[in-house]
C-alpha cells in the first residue's frame, strides 16, 4: 500500500516557469464522481490518467489533508483511452512542469480548457511536517480546501467559480 503525503499551494506569478526543468501534458477523468465520494458511498476516488506517453490507473482514498492512500497502476494507453469514454464529470486537461527548487521538485500544473487561469504546485514529502525551502512564486497553501482536488474540479471546474472564491 502506497501512502501519499502531499501539500498544495496556489502559484503565484511566472517566475516558476523558468525554472521549470520539463513538462508533461496530461488528461484525465474519474470513474466515480464527487458526490458519491463526499456523501461517503464511496471512499476513494478512481482515476484514468494519460501522461505523455503512458497511461494510469489509480486510486487515492479521500480522507481530507495532506495524507491519503493511494495506488497507482499502469495500464496500456489503449485501455486509458477507452477508460476515459466510461468516466462520469468533467474532463481535467493541464500542462505539469517539474520545477526543481531547494532540493526537491514541485509539480506545477497549469490547467487548461473549463479549469484554465488555475495554477497549483503540489508537493510530495516524506512527512506532513517536513521542512522545505519556499520559493517566491509559492503562494497561500489549499491542501485542506477540497475545492482544489483534481477530482472536485472535474465536477465544478474553476471557470464556473465565482470571484470569491478565486481569491
């Protein structure tokens, strides 16, 4: 059993995009959908990813926070493919960079299509209270906003937010 600890932040400005050292277009789309996962008939959500040239299968528990279980499995892209015509919800469509900084590497996902104008960076540690270096283009931290998971904005993308809650 894999267990992921993550933190999330909102990006701000462009001064991450130099640094970034190569990035991944990606797609992906959920076999379960956010209600059935926050109204606990489910608990975990069921993910199709296609990165570049490979292609996932996984599963993440849905605990809130920095700490879930998840398992992630490859598949052939072919089965993603037909994968993705069966999930439910929206699309996610986004450009991940890698941008290396103090150390570690931050994945920078700049979404695109009903979720573009979104930026994050995610980053996995080793413990939920491991120090790391903070870059100046790290803005306020969203672990814990539920709104930001990949799975709610397939649901109710960020082009159907309104003001408020983009801040």
């Amino acid at each position: 059993m894999g267990i992921e600890i993550e933190r999330k932040f909102r990006v701000r400005g462009e001064g991450w995009r130099d640094a970034a050292s190569r990035r991944e277009r990606m797609a992906q789309a959920y076999l379960n959908d956010l209600a059935a996962v926050e109204q606990g008939g489910q608990k975990a959500s069921v993910r199709v990813r296609i990165a570049g040239d490979a292609a996932f299968l996984n599963i993440k528990s849905r605990e809130a926070g920095h700490t879930r279980q998840e398992f992630d499995y490859e598949i052939p892209v072919a089965d993603a493919e037909a994968l993705l015509a069966l999930c439910v919800g929206g699309r996610i469509d986004k450009m991940r960079h890698y941008v290396e900084h103090g150390g570690r590497t931050f994945e920078v996902d700049e979404f695109l299509g009903d979720n573009a104008g979104l930026v994050v960076a995610e980053l996995e540690l080793e413990a939920a209270d491991a120090a790391f270096e903070r870059p100046d283009w790290l803005g306020d931290e969203i672990t814990d906003q539920p709104r930001y998971y990949n799975l709610a904005l397939a649901a109710r993308p960020y082009s159907r937010w309104n003001a408020q809650e983009k801040t």
